[in-house]
C-alpha cells in the first residue's frame, strides 16, 4: 500500500507532458526489446516459440502498427514448422486484412508454396500466377514465375 501511494504521489507531482514522455519512451523500449525477441528466436530457429509469440503479439496488440507483420512472421514461423493448412490460414488473413501490406505478395507465395506441399499444384499454379500478375514487376513475381517452372 506504502509503495502504491508513493506511486500515486508521484505521478500527480509530475506534470502530464513528462509523464506523457516518459510513458511513450518505456512504450518504445519495450517495443525494442520484443522485436529483439523475437528476432532472436527467428535467429535460434526456435519457430515454435516464436509463431507463439507473434500470435500473443497480435492478440495484445492488434492495433500496433507491427500487427500485420506479426501475422506475416507467424504464418513463416508456422511454414519453418511444416504446418502448412495453418500457414495457408494465416497468410491469408494477413491479405484479407491488410490488403496494402508490403507484405502481401510475399504471403501469397508463402501460401503458393504451402499449397503445393500439400500437392495441390493447381491452386499453388492459381496462386503464383495472382502474384505474377497483381505484382508484375516486383522481386514477388520474379520469384512466382521460377516457382511455377518447378511445379509439376
């Protein structure tokens, strides 16, 4: 109780521009720290761990600006896993959700290749030609075009 009213002392002592400043600086560190972690967990090839807490991170955080990048991440995480009907899901949602994303096209050759691990190359064809198309003349399609060469 000593230390919530010591909190609360300080807190109205402290004029609300500070408090503002101060509030939006440990936002921005903690924000620091979590890409840090999950880069690190990127890194360690822990996929698991880290389609988990991208999944945490957009449940808490919906509204971050790193959300549709945090659905991306998961959907790559969960593909590293060889979940691919959850990685299709994923990505998906990320193009219905944030159709602008950068991101976009990289998802539909996530869900191209996802589709056709679980061998359904017409679709995985369907997909990459969408790619070629929406994205003609970006390093997304250049990508589709040498994947469908691969599709049998």
């Amino acid at each position: 109780m000593r230390s919530v009213r010591k909190s609360a002392a300080r807190a109205s002592s402290t004029p609300a521009s500070t408090s503002a400043s101060a509030s939006s600086s440990r936002a921005k560190l903690r924000s620091t720290a979590r890409r840090s972690w999950f880069s690190e967990l990127l890194k360690a090839g822990d996929y698991k761990k880290a389609a988990a807490a991208f999944s945490t991170f957009g449940a808490e955080w919906p509204k971050s600006a790193y959300a549709a990048d945090a659905v991306y991440w998961r959907g790559s995480c969960l593909f590293a896993l060889e979940q691919y009907k959850s990685t299709i899901n994923v990505q998906n949602s990320l193009i219905r959700s944030y159709p602008k994303h950068p991101r976009v096209a990289d998802a539909m050759i996530s869900v191209a290749s996802s589709q056709a691990a679980l061998g359904n190359v017409k679709a995985a064809s369907a997909t990459l030609a969408k790619v070629i198309k929406q994205y003609p003349n970006s390093d997304a399609a250049k990508t589709a075009a040498q994947l469908q060469k691969t599709l049998k």
